[in-house]
C-alpha cells in the first residue's frame, strides 16, 4: 500500500448500504469483502474503504480524513458538513416531504403548521426550510420513528424522508405541499478539494457503472435495403456498426440502446423487417 491510499467510506447499514456495495464490485473493487468487515482494504488500487455510520460519512468527508463517500443527498444536506456531491448513483431515491393529520391537510396545511411542533430526525433540512418558507414552528428532533410522534402528543406534524408513505399512512399521516428534498445516492467529496489522479480514476470507473446499466447492446439482422431505416432506430452513440453477412443481401448491425424502452425498440425493429435481435447486458462501459 502506498502513502497515496484513497480512503472512501460506504454505508454499514441501511438501504444504501448494499446497492453501494454492489455498485463497487461492478466496478472492480470489493471483490474480498466480508459483509462483518469494518475496514476493506483494496492494496492493487490503493484503496481503504471504511463502513460507516450513513449519517456521520458527510462529516468525515467534510473534515478532509476520508477523501470520498457515499450516502444519501438528504444526510449531506441535513448535516450541514463542508462537503459536496460529486455524483449522483442512482439508487436510494427518496423524498423529505412535511405529513399531517388527515383531517389537517384538507385545509391550509402549510399555514396551519405556523407556532406548531414539528418531529424530525433531520432539523438540519427542515430548519432550512422553514428559514426559505417564513413559517415558524418549533423543531422536535428525534432519532428515529417519527412517525409516531403526533400520535403519543410529541408533535403536531413530522417532516421525514419517504419512500412507498405506508408508515405514515398508517399513522393517520399524509404527506403535504411538495418534496422538501428529493433524495438518492450520491458520491461526495470535500468541498473544494481537488481532484487527484486516484479520484479521477473512480469516479471513471462509477460513470462507466451508470453508463452500463442505462444502456443494452442490441445486434439483429436487416435487409441491406432497410439499413438506413433500421439504423435510424439505433443510432446508437456515434454511429452502428454494419457488417456484412455472407448474403449480400442482409447485413448485421449492432447498436447501444437505451435499457429503458428496449422491449419498444425491439418491436420497431422486428415490425421493420429485422430477424435475430438479440439484447444484451453490458457490465462496463466508458463513452
């Protein structure tokens, strides 16, 4: 291991924590990983990965002792740390969104919150909002589950990070107004650090993830009549590839195509006139 180790943290638990780990072994790293691991050390790449607390990754971000991390947009922004988002990972969606009794929020929500209590486990975000709003309510935080806090007369509303909402309906909570934050993962680095060699080189092999899972490779056969036609479907990223086939008459083409609407690609392909359209992963890719 060289003196230029990269250190990177990771989540240690929580739902971030294996689309992360997942994401770095397509990418090459953590490939000897034991999920009890506290430390993961990568010598062929010089890399420590440290699994950390979700919450306290922007910290040791923002203090310069871990070069990057992953962890949700809305923990970088509730813990305030001086600390950026370098890339978005594309897992992890959520929102942070304001929930109220049911019967509140067929009236003025937003209005009615004024001089009220509101529970939270993330009073960095709200106290943001509520700054931006010009509503005044008095911030309860809360570590977890607060959810419950209106029910046992802890809070009159909740501000939380949300995924599907059943907790909260079952609460007798329904979320009001828009998304204070629409969350997911995301790769962060100290805010105005620099970017070396070593983290040039891992953001390249994330993007080359992200590219791999937005993206199929599709190879069929067309009339050489229809090429133009059928390439006029898959353009792919700077042009196909066109390759003759022993009948003169048929040539082979083979394109990236979007993942998402490939069933509809294939269709216009067929209804075209191509035969042997084949679809297929890829697990990297650099454009």
């Amino acid at each position: 291991m060289s003196a230029s180790v990269l250190r990177i943290a990771l989540p240690n638990k929580g739902q971030l924590a294996l689309p992360a780990q997942q994401m770095l072994r397509e990418a090459g790293y953590l490939q000897s990983h034991h999920p009890r691991d506290l430390i993961a050390v990568d010598p062929v790449h010089d890399i420590e990965f440290y699994f950390l607390r979700p919450r306290d990754i922007a910290t040791y971000v923002g203090a310069g002792t871990i070069a990057l991390g992953i962890t949700g947009r809305d923990l970088l922004r509730d813990v305030q740390a001086p600390a950026e988002e370098m890339m978005s990972l594309g897992f992890g969606a959520s929102t942070f969104r304001l929930a109220v009794p049911a019967a509140v929020a067929i009236g003025d929500a937003l209005g009615w919150l004024n001089g009220r209590r509101i529970a939270t486990s993330y009073p960095g975000l709200l106290g943001e909002w509520l700054a931006s709003s010009g509503v005044t309510a008095d911030v309860v935080r809360l570590d977890g589950a607060v959810e419950n806090a209106v029910g046992l007369g802890v809070a009159d509303a909740v501000a939380d990070v949300v995924d599907t909402g059943t907790t909260m309906r079952q609460a007798g909570l329904v979320p009001v107004g828009e998304p204070l934050l629409i969350s997911e993962a995301v790769l962060i680095g100290r805010a105005g650090a620099s970017a070396s060699p070593e983290v040039t080189r891992f953001l390249r092999r994330l993007s080359s993830v992200l590219v791999a899972r937005a993206y199929v490779m599709v190879d069929y056969d067309i009339r050489a009549d229809l090429v133009e036609r059928a390439v006029s479907v898959t353009p792919g990223i700077e042009s196909p590839t066109v390759s003759p086939l022993h009948d003169p008459e048929w040539v082979a083409v083979r394109a990236l195509i979007a993942r998402r609407g490939m069933h509809e690609t294939m269709d216009a392909l067929y209804e075209l006139g191509a035969r042997g359209v084949l679809v297929t992963d890829i697990h990297a890719c650099r454009l």
